[in-house]
C-alpha cells in the first residue's frame, strides 16, 4: 500500500523505460548549480540555444553539452537496444555456408612448412 500521497499508485504508472546511448565517447552527467550553461543544439523552430536546467540530465562529450530532448532528436539515444546483426540475413549466410562444398584439406607430410623434405619422413622410410 502506497502511504505516500504525492506519489501515484504504481499500478497507474506505465512500466519504466530503458535509455541506450548508441554513440560512444559521450558522458551522462547532471546539471548542478545555477551557472548559466545552454545546450549545444537549437530546438526545432528556435533561432536559440536554450538553457540547461538546475538537476536536468545531459550528455557531454569534451565542451559539447547536449540536453536528452536534443540527443533523442540528434539520433543518439533510442528505447530499445541495438541488435547486433540481422537475423534474417545471419540465416542467409548460414544456409549459404552449409550448401558451398568444402574440398578435403590435403596434408603433404613428406613436406615441412617451409617446403623443404621433413627429415622425420625420411627417416621412418
């Protein structure tokens, strides 16, 4: 049971979301103090940097400083993960791999990897 008034019951709530930053180099940080920092992006249909906000999350990389709504647009953030390859095309390649034919692999012991005569070879004969 949920004492709290301020906080809604979790069952209202929709399940929390996972965030993937799909770049690397960049830092997750936090806006503290009220120094006056913008972001490094205009908003669609501003003709202005806007301002970072007191506790607002950001992604930083040397003096780049990007607010999430603008790493989201930029491309840098999605919902769900990366998927490391194409399934479909993993299966392509698969099924193409099991129908070439592979040629017996042919030893030549009378022969060391330099070419010359194996001398155990010769012994044994």
């Amino acid at each position: 049971m949920n004492d709290d008034p301020s906080r809604s019951d979790p069952g209202d709530a929709p399940p929390p979301r996972r965030l993937f930053l799909l770049e690397p180099g960049w830092r997750v940080g936090q806006k503290v103090g009220s120094s006056r920092e913008f972001c490094y992006m205009m908003a669609p249909g501003q003709d202005y940097y806007h301002r970072v906000y007191d506790g607002e999350i950001l992604l930083q990389r040397g003096d780049e400083r990007l607010c999430m709504a603008c790493a989201e647009r930029r491309g840098l953030l999605a919902f769900t993960p990366k998927s490391l390859r194409d399934s479909s095309r993993a299966d392509a390649e698969l099924d193409l791999a099991l129908e070439d034919p592979v040629a017996p692999l042919e030893l030549d012991l009378e022969r060391d990897l330099r070419g010359r005569p194996n001398q155990e070879a010769d012994e044994s004969v």
